[in-house]
C-alpha cells in the first residue's frame, strides 16, 4: 500500500481470523482506514510489516488448519 507521509509509530495494523485492519493513529497527516478479508485465517505469529520511503509491505502467513478428526482402528 502506497502510504505516504504516514510513519510507522502513525500506523495500526490489527490481524483478526482471516481480517486485516490498517488504520492510521490519531494525529497523523493523513487519515486512513481500510480492511481486507483474506480467503483463509492468518497466522499473526507468523506475519510481519515494514513500511519503507511511503510503502507498506505485508508478509501474511496462512494459518494452518487444525483438524480435529480421530481416526479409528478397523477391526
């Protein structure tokens, strides 16, 4: 995302499920409110941001899939 005139101690990124919140802090040149939904849960652990010269830059990593099934003896 082009971001200009925006720095990173301005910016909020929030990671919910498969929602991404980016909102600039009160008291930063310029407003700015946006989310995406993803197709698949992101792993927040797992993710990172950098914001370089005006440009942010996502690094989103999927969130794996838990399974719950058991698996059963054939008798």
């Amino acid at each position: 995302l082009d971001l200009p005139g925006i720095a990173r101690e301005q910016l909020a990124i929030s990671i919910e499920g498969s929602v991404v919140r980016i909102v600039s802090k009160e008291g930063a040149p310029r407003q700015y409110r946006a989310a995406y939904e993803l197709p698949q849960d992101i792993d927040a652990a797992q993710s990172g941001a950098k914001l370089e010269n005006g440009v942010l830059s996502l690094k989103l990593a999927k969130k794996i899939p838990v399974t719950n099934a058991t698996e059963l003896t054939i008798q």
